[in-house]
C-alpha cells in the first residue's frame, strides 16, 4: 500500500508540476500578446496625429484656395464694371 501512495505522491507532483508549467506559459503567452497590443496602438496613435496634421494642411490649403478665388472673382468683378463703365484696357495688358 505504501508503494501506490508513493505513486500517488508522484502523480500529484507531476501534475502540479505541469499546471505550473502551464500557468508560466500562459503567463509569457498573454504578456507577449499585452505587448504586442501596445505597441499597435502606439502605431495606432502615431498614424492619427499624421492624418490629424496632414488634414489641418489640407484645411489650410482650402482656405488659401477660396480666399484666392473670392479674390480673383472680386477683381474679375471689378474689370467687368469698369469696362460697362467706359474704361479700356491698355495696350500692353491682355485679358
């Protein structure tokens, strides 16, 4: 009887040796997921602030674009009213 619970013992140690095993396995397993999330929301982050910049240049842009088209429709305007007005162009200026 004392040979089956030593052999008991063994498998009860075997066993909480392996569960052990295991639970580091599982451990190392999720802390290498857990990294690699953070690292893809730095990636994340990092490509928002780009877009972010990159749309405020955009943002820019348009408004540089329609300031400069308010101001060649306002001179086109003014051209326009100056010739029903009487005025000629120079000679050395073309349309």
């Amino acid at each position: 009887m004392q040979q089956k619970t030593r052999l008991t013992e063994e498998k009860v140690r075997k066993i909480v040796t392996g569960a052990t095993v295991a639970g580091v396995l599982l451990i190392v397993f999720l802390v290498a997921i857990l990294i690699v999330q953070f690292v893809q929301i730095g990636v994340v982050n990092r490509r928002r602030a780009e877009y972010d910049r990159q749309i405020e240049q955009y943002e820019a842009l348009i408004e540089s674009g329609a300031a400069q088209e308010e101001l060649l429709q306002l001179e086109e305007t003014l051209r326009s009213l100056a010739i029903e007005n009487g005025w000629e162009m120079p000679e050395g200026i073309s349309d």
